[in-house]
C-alpha cells in the first residue's frame, strides 16, 4: 500500500493506438493475495484514483506471458467484446443488458522488475454468475437465451473469426 511509479496507463477506448503510453504518478494499492483464479489469471483487489478496481495478472510464469504486447492483447479482446455487444444490444434490443467493462493495462515498478496488470471497475454489488466459459460449460438454470443468441451471433457477424463466450457477471 504504498506509492508506486506507473510506468504506463494505456486507458481502453481513449488511446488512438494501443502501443502508446501515458506515464503518470498515482496511488495504486494490490492486494498480497488474489481474491478470485481463473484458468488463465489471477484477480487482485485494489484501488486507483480513489476508486476500487480489479487488478488482473496472467498465471504464466514464462516471460513472454507477462509482455506489454500480452496484456494489450487482452485489452483490446476486452475492446472488441464490448464493441460487438454494444452492436448486438442495438441491433436485438435483448430482454438482459449484456455490457463489458472498459479495461486498460498498469505497468507499476516493483521489487523484482516490472509489474503489468489489466485494471478494470469492480462490478456493481449483486450476486457473481458464470454464465459460460470457452471450453463449453453452460449454467442452463440461470443464463438467458439471448446470451446463448449473442455468443452465436459474434461468431456468424464475424465469419466466423471470432466468438465472444466466457460470460460472467452480475
């Protein structure tokens, strides 16, 4: 919990290209320990600016997991998926809101090097569902139909280049 130098913002939907950096000094706090493990990630609770976030660091031990390039990748995954989701709300009007959060990469000094995080808002208070993941899981009790219809959708508007899957919130 003490003052760290941010070596690099790189704020989703602001920056007009995503290898370009903004440094800045500010107050970010990690957790010591992860509160939640996905299959590819651990997510640390903390607080930017103020305001709480969550701070996501890939699993990986092997450098090239831990790149600038890794971490912007996921940001502009991140980007697409709320680009495409804002088109479906508006082309199908779904019965259930089905949004993103804005992400951005931290790259903060610590002891051993260079720390990069994916920073995104906490989700608003409410009980967290795993609606699906990428390896086929489906919670058949509490996802809506329409996300069943988005994730099809993503794959059939891109050609099939894509789907959006692994949906979770509140």
């Amino acid at each position: 919990d003490r003052d760290r130098r941010v070596l690099g913002v790189i704020p989703w939907g602001k920056a007009e290209r995503t290898d370009c950096t903004a440094e800045d000094r500010l107050r970010v706090q990690v957790a010591g320990s992860p509160f939640a493990e996905g299959a590819c990630r651990l997510a640390y609770h903390g607080m930017m600016r103020g305001k709480p976030v969550v701070l996501k660091s890939f699993k990986a031990a092997a450098r090239d997991d831990h790149s600038r390039e890794q971490y912007l990748r996921q940001t502009e995954v991140s980007a697409i998926a709320a680009f495409l989701a804002e088109t479906f709300q508006r082309e199908r009007r779904p019965p259930v809101a089905i949004r993103f959060l804005p992400c951005h990469v931290v790259e903060l000094e610590a002891e051993g090097g260079t720390r990069r995080y994916n920073v995104e808002a906490r989700l608003p208070e409410g009980e967290f569902v795993k609606f699906c993941n990428n390896m086929g899981y489906w919670d058949v009790d509490r996802a809506e139909r329409c996300l069943a219809d988005f994730c099809k959708w993503t794959h059939d508007v891109t050609r099939g280049y894509m789907m959006v899957a692994d949906l979770q919130g509140v």
